[in-house]
C-alpha cells in the first residue's frame, strides 16, 4: 500500500541529485579561479593609524542632547497635534 509512495519519493530524489546547476557550477569555477590567485584582499598596516584626541567631546555632547532634545519636542507636538485633528474629526 505506501510502496508506490516510497518508489515515488525515491524517484523524486534521484531527479533532485541529478540536477544540473549551470549557475553553481560556473560560481564554484570563479571561486577556484579566485583562490589560484595571490591577492591580498586586506591589508593593515598598523604604523599608518592617526591618533587624535577628542578635546571636544563634552561639547559634542552637549550639542547633541540639544539636537536631541529638539527633535522629540518636536515630534511630540506634531503627534499630539495630530492626534487632535483625529478625535475632532471623528465627533
């Protein structure tokens, strides 16, 4: 009774592993081309950094709380606005 099930399946998975995948193989091909290749890829020379101080820093926080601090007002006097046109259009 569930044989033919069996034999069906089986035969699925014969056809599945014996697929070409045209694309697969040209991109395995191009991969292989890639590592018979000497290329560096990355390079880090750790002598070429540039340290700098940040001397700034407590300025650059302070202006972008204020930023910050700007926008949310903002947006929530715009929600609350708008909120506001909803309920008055609804009565």
């Amino acid at each position: 009774m569930f044989s033919k099930g069996y034999e069906i399946i089986e035969q699925e998975i014969k056809i599945i592993e014996n697929r070409k995948y045209t694309s697969l193989i040209n991109i395995e091909n191009e991969i292989n081309a890639l590592k018979g290749l000497s290329i560096n890829w990355v390079d880090y020379n750790i002598f070429l950094i540039d340290i700098f101080s940040l001397k700034n820093s407590k300025k650059n926080l302070i202006i972008s709380i204020a930023v910050g601090l700007l926008f949310g007002i903002f947006y929530v006097l715009l929600s609350n606005s708008f909120k506001s046109r909803k309920i008055a259009i609804k009565k």
